[in-house]
C-alpha cells in the first residue's frame, strides 16, 4: 500500500481510455479522496498494435489476460471488455485470486452476477458494477447507499439510450422508426446490429439487476419479460400527443404484497410524469421508496468519460475499504426468495388501436366485450379512415385499472371479433392520471 493502488485494466476502448484519462487527469482528486496514489499498470487488449488516441507511455499493454491476473503487484482489476464467457472467466479468476474488481458488464452483472458476488464475499474481496446501469449515473449507489433505510416498492428507467433517441426523434420530428434507426446508426447513437438495443434485452438486463438490489431479491435475466420498440408507429405517437401522454421504453421493476412484476416494453406515460422528459440519448431512472416517496436518478447513460466516471469512483471506493481493512462485499445473498406476481396480480391501464367496420353495433360489440370482463373506459377516440368500398374507422381505447389476465382475454377476444378488422398496437400505460 505504500507506494499505492496499482490496477490492472482488461480493455481499452470506449471506456477503458476514459478510464485511463480520468485516472490521469483526476490524481490529485483521488488522492485527496483515497490518502494515497492510484495507478494503473498493465492493460489487456486484443491488438498491441493498435494506434491509440491516448498517452499510454507509462502502461504495459499486454495481449496475454495472465499477465495480469498472476500479476502479485496488481490490487485491483477494472473490466472493461465487454463479451460475456473470457470477462465471466476473468472476473471469477481475479476474485479467487484476491483481487478486488470493478466492472461495467451489464450482460456478465446479469447472467452470473449472483454468483459473482457470492465468490466476492467469500475471497473478502469487492465487486462493484456501478457502470453496469445508466453509465454515468450513480444509481446503483443511490439504491444501496442513498436509499438502504428505505423498502424500495417501484423501480422505472429509461436505461437505454438508442432507443430513447430513437424514440424521442419520432415523437419530436413525426419520423418513423426505420429512418430514425438509420440516422442513429450514422450518428454513432445505434450499433450496426441494433437487435439488442431495439429489442429491449440491453434493457432488461439492467432492470434484472436493478431488481435484484432493489428488492434483494434473487431475480434473473430469464424473469423479465420483454418487448422492444420495433413496432412502434407514427400513427401511435400522434394518438399519444393528442391524449397527453409519451411513449418510452420502460423497465419496469414493481413490488406488490411482497411479489414482483419485471418487465420491458414500450409504455406511455403522463406528460407531467418524470420520466416523459428525459430526452435523446438521456437515461434517466425513477426509484418510488416507502418512505422517502418519489425520487429520480437522471443524466448520461453512456459515453466514455461518463462510463469512466462510474469505474473510477467504484475504484475509489474499493480503496477506501481497502485502506480500511473491510473485508469485501457483505450481504450478497439476498434477502427475499424469488416472488412473482401472476397475470391476475399485474394491475395496469392499457391503450389500444383498432380498425374496425364503420357500422351500426360495432361499438355494442366493444362495449359488450369490456363490460363482460368488467374493464371500463378512461379515454376514447374514433375516427373515419377513408376508403368508400369498404367504411371502416380507427379507435383508440385508454381502459381503467385492469389486470393482465382479463386485458389479454379481452386482446385475444378482439383479434377474432367479427367488427374488429385489425388490433393495430397495444401498449400499457403507466404513471399515473394524465393531469
Ligand atoms: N461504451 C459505453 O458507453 C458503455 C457504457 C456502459 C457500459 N459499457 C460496457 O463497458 C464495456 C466496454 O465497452 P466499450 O464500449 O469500451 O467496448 P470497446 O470500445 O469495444 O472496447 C473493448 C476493449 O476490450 C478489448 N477486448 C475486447 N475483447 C477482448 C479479448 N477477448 N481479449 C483482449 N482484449 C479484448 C479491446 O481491445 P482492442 O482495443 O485491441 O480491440 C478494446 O480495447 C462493455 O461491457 C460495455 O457493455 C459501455
């Protein structure tokens, strides 16, 4: 410890240079802050020879991972290389081996993160992913640290930032979601295969690990249910700006009666809720406690000074514990089993467009079929669509309070009703009254 920190770095690329400029150009900070210096020494990557856009004078880089796990003078490991098996690999031969990790690998966090944190606390070491989730936002700490007196009942984010630039360009600017996806794609916002951003699977993977601190409980990836943003038309936006509300990718992390609800999908949410202005590639997540009520965690969800920002300051944590002699993470198991609520416990308000034949008794059959699951309406929009053989009209139904099991009896009522000629969207509505 005398002569400080020493630190190993498995990747250099978008974060890991951030990593390196933070380290560097923050030392007087971070000493300050640890009461000693902090200094990285060998750094993985795939190619040494690679042209880097950084000072890397002082630093060893290696293509061999071993030279730095078997490195006795290395304390601490940042993994910053993305994939899942080698960085898995890595993550559990550095804690075996005593050395503390830092990490921003969401899919590894998700999938073995359980397991990751057991083997943290049993070899007294730390594990921190603070990067894992929303970037640069501090919201992993905020939960355990800023929030640990309370019982946290409601988790929501926005915690993907392609789609809710593709998103927000869509409402904002009419376009539809190929021309957006493009654009993001060009602007360096959307990777060239989109499918796990669009999808919603990067998403789910930061609310299965929200979930799991939040509610100590031990959730997985598997029990998030998830839907992505693919579908979502010009023609749903437009009805949502007329009936007050927003349309974002949601991660939905809820507890009722001790039971839990995870999900991914669009949603639409009040105008005035906080969420509904969180903008472009902005990720923002809103955390509902017992006791403190409302709160929201908000700014940037990526990027390489804002991912490094996190890594560093999970760094500086494990330092001060380290200069401490505490002995790693503790209480990784969690508190409650696994709980989830069934389709008949799932409470929600749902939005739906239909095209439907413009004739007498279409809307007795509508009203019939809610009424017999007793889903009343909140908002209702008709409108002629022109086409003089064939009279049909649009409808937009905003229900009441319901729960899943009798909305998806209703859907599935629909798609076979004689009156009904398309179920164009359908969307859950959460947040609260549009004011
Ligand atoms: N980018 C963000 O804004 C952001 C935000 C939050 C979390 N994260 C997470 O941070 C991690 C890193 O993301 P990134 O954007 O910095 O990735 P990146 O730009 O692709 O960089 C990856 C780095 O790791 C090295 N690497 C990858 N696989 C390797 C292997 N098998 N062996 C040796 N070196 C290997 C690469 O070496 P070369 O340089 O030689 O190719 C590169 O330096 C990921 O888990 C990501 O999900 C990223």
């Amino acid at each position: 410890m005398a002569q400080g920190v020493v630190v190993g770095i498995l990747g250099l690329g978008t974060v890991g240079s951030g990593v390196i400029r933070i380290l560097t150009g923050h030392q007087q900070e971070l000493q300050h802050q640890t009461g000693c210096p902090i200094s990285a020494k060998k750094i993985l990557v795939r190619d040494k020879t690679k042209p880097r856009d950084l000072n890397i004078e002082n630093l060893t880089l290696t293509e061999n991972a071993e030279d730095i796990l078997h490195d006795s003078e290395i304390d601490v490991i940042i993994e910053v290389m993305g994939g899942i098996e080698e960085s898995h690999h890595y993550i559990l031969q550095s804690l075996r081996s005593g050395k503390h990790v830092v990490t921003a690998n969401k899919d590894v966090m998700a999938l073995h993160g359980t397991e990751l944190l057991r083997e943290a606390e049993e070899n007294g070491c730390y594990l921190l992913y603070e990067a894992s989730v929303a970037g640069g936002i501090p919201v992993i700490r905020g939960i355990t640290e800023g929030l640990a007196s309370d019982r946290i009942s409601q988790m929501m984010g926005i915690v993907n930032g392609t789609t809710n630039y593709i998103l927000t360009k869509m409402a904002q600017e009419e376009r539809d979601y190929e021309e957006v996806l493009a654009e993001a794609q060009e602007l360096g916002f959307a990777e060239s295969d989109p499918t796990s951003d669009v999808e919603g699977l990067d998403a789910a993977r930061k609310i299965a690990i929200l979930a799991r601190l939040g509610f100590s409980m031990n959730v997985e990836l598997a029990d998030v249910e998830v839907k992505g943003i693919t579908n979502v038309t010009t023609e749903d936006m437009e009805y949502c700006e007329q009936l007050g509300y927003t349309l974002k990718l949601i991660g939905l992390a809820k507890r009722t009666d001790e039971r839990v609800e995870l999900t991914v999908q669009p949603m639409l949410l009040p105008n005035d809720h906080p969420l509904a202005s969180v903008q472009d590639e902005y990720n923002a997540v809103y955390v509902h406690g017992e006791a403190v009520g409302e709160t929201m965690f908000y700014g940037p969800g990526a990027g390489s000074l804002p991912t490094a920002t996190a890594i560093v300051s999970d760094l500086v944590a494990v330092v001060k514990n380290i200069r401490l002699g505490t002995g790693g993470n503790s209480n990784s198991r969690p508190l409650h089993s696994k709980a989830l609520q069934a389709n008949e416990e799932v409470e929600s308000k749902y939005f739906i467009r239909l095209h439907v034949k413009d004739q007498t008794g279409t809307f007795d059959d509508l009203s019939s079929l809610f009424k017999e699951e007793d889903v009343g309406f909140d908002k209702l929009l008709q409108w002629p669509l022109e086409d003089e053989n064939d009279p049909k009209s649009e409808v937009v139904i905003v229900t009441h309070l319901t729960n899943r099991a009798a909305y998806e009896r209703i859907y599935k009522e629909l798609e076979n009703m004689d009156v009904v000629l398309d179920v164009k969207s359908s969307y859950r509505v959460e947040g609260g009254q549009v004011s």
